[in-house]
C-alpha cells in the first residue's frame, strides 16, 4: 500500500500553489494598473473631515481606521514595477490610490498640462464604474483621475484572489504617470520670485488661453491652440529669465489644428512648428507685458520630446501648476 502524503506535507504544497499562484497575479501587475478592490481603509479621527465626508463623523477624537469605497470601484497601483514583482518578505506591500470622479473642465485643463500633484487623468473611455459600486449606485458623472490624497497599503497576499484588471496606461501616458507619481514626493522648487510672482501669472494667462479656445472653437487664435495642445509644461530659470516649456502632444495638437498629415505619405503626421511659434511668441508677448516692471522676461518653447535631447531636457524641472503660493 503506497505511504499517504503526510498532513504537513499537503499544507506545503497548498502553500506553495497559492504563492506560485500570486507570484503569477504579480508579474501581470504594473504601474498605472487600474484593479478593482472593493474598499480599502484609511486611518483617522472620528470627526476629521475624511471620515465626516464619508458619513463616518462619531463622538470623541479616538483614532480609529475607516473603510472607504471609491466612487468608481477602480484603484490604480501607484508601486514601481520592480517592486510590485519582489518577493512578499522584502516587499509586502503594494500601494495604491482610488480613481475618482471630477468635473469636465477640470480634468480637460489636468489633461492639458496644468498638471496636479494630486489627480492624474485617465482616458474616460477606457473606465466604467464597476456593477455595484458607489458610482453605479448613484449614478455619479464626471471624468476620471487618479487622486494620491488618499493612499493605502494592499498585503501582496490579498491579489491572489480574483481581481479584475484594466490596462488604461500604456506608451508615453505611462512613462507621465511614472513621472507624475515620482514628482508627488519629491517636488521641484524654485527660486521665490519665480514661483510667487512669474508662474502664477504664466498659469492664470494659460488657464485664460484654455477657456477662451473652448468657446472660440474654429476660431482659436495660435497662442489658444497652443495652450491647449501641451500634455505637461517645465520650467528652467536663471536670475531675471524663465523659459516655459511645453510638451507637445499628437492628439490634442491634431485636435487644434496643430498636427498635419504628410502629402506624400498619408499615414504620417508632422507638426504645425508655423503655428506653435507664433503661439508660443504671443504668449510670451502676453506674460511679459502683463508682468511689466517685474525686472523678469518670460518665454514660451514648444517641443517634440522624441527630438529633445536628454543634454538639453535636464535643464528643465516639471512644473505643476495647481497650488497658489504658501502663505
């Protein structure tokens, strides 16, 4: 009669199914994914605001941890991709954000280059609210971002479970959102008459330039469709200059007249550079004589970042331009 396996045997290999099963769900795993973890818990006060918009307000001030669920269902992994695949005893954590809903205008300016440390646009067409979750419930409308105020540790151990998985970040959209989640914690600053005086005015004049292309339509004057064809804006300053520079994007160029195809080969594009000189001049025009006297000259560039030199693109910083000047 053949020896039975032993019970310790048998909970070995169990446990070696489940960890070859969550290594599996792991290297599937990658920055900018989108999963669906139904809630997630955030610690805090029983009156902080985060528990008081929640519904969640009690008596006293005891600290206590606080279970909440995204209005869409969707979390995205904020975890570098070499991480999330480390083994669960150097690396037993990936962290994540929820996805949440904004108004349109908000999130076309995010998507536009007026960049948040704390929401990232995703693509509205690749996300739909999950079957049962708030949004669904409520019927909840708006465009998607990620927002990194509220952040949560997930055990590794807990993906190896069935999750549902979306892959909304792809190519250059995910190489920004890599970018984009490094520059939450480690900002760069600028001297204080750079970020109290030139840049509020430099995001005032290109917020103005945004709002007046969506009600101008067709006719957008150069420095309108410029403004609106930039995907993220960096600075680089010396005592008395700053140059601003944005990154052009196909699709919001070709969206403003900014991107062409070629004659010659129908399947190929090329950019307008005519025109996003001329919008980048009056835009500089417009900054500068609006910051008159401030001993400052501003100037606006546009680039191809496929033909910007690596030399050249560390002389910028990425500029986010959501929050005023500290007090």
């Amino acid at each position: 009669m053949p020896a039975q396996p032993s019970r310790g045997s048998a909970r070995l290999a169990d446990d070696q199914k489940r960890v070859a099963g969550l290594e599996l769900h792991l290297r599937s795993l990658e920055q900018g994914d989108l999963i669906d973890l139904g809630a997630i818990a955030i610690v805090g006060t029983t009156t902080s605001e985060v528990t008081g918009t929640r519904g969640r307000k009690a008596a006293g001030v005891e600290v206590t941890s606080i279970t909440v669920e995204t209005e869409s269902g969707w979390y995205a992994v904020l975890t570098q991709d070499c991480d999330i695949v480390r083994q669960a005893s150097l690396e037993p954590c990936i962290v994540v954000a929820p996805v949440l809903y904004v108004p349109e205008e908000e999130w076309r300016q995010l998507r536009r280059g007026m960049l948040s440390y704390r929401r990232f646009p995703l693509d509205p067409e690749a996300l739909e609210p999950i079957e049962g979750s708030a949004a669904h419930r409520s019927g909840s409308t708006g465009m998607p971002v990620v927002d990194v105020r509220y952040v949560s540790s997930i055990d590794k151990t807990a993906l190896a479970a069935h999750y549902d998985q979306r892959f909304s970040l792809r190519g250059e959209h995910k190489v920004r959102f890599a970018d984009w989640v490094g520059s939450r914690f480690a900002r760069q600053s600028f001297a204080d008459p750079v970020a109290d005086t030139i840049l509020p005015e430099v995001a005032a004049r290109l917020t103005s330039m945004q709002r007046a292309r969506d009600n101008r339509g067709a006719n957008a004057t150069p420095a309108m469709r410029v403004a609106c064809s930039c995907n993220e804006w960096y600075v680089r300053a010396t005592d008395r200059y700053v140059e601003v520079m944005g990154r052009r994007d196909p699709e919001l160029a070709k969206a403003n007249g900014l991107l062409a195809t070629v004659k010659a080969e129908p399947t190929e594009t090329t950019w307008n550079v005519r025109d996003f000189d001329a919008g980048a001049r009056k835009l500089s025009a417009e900054i500068n004589h609006r910051l008159g006297g401030s001993g400052f000259t501003v100037k606006v560039v546009t680039e191809d970042f496929h033909a910007l030199s690596a030399a050249a693109f560390e002389t910028y910083a990425l500029w986010v331009s959501e929050d005023p000047p500290p007090p």
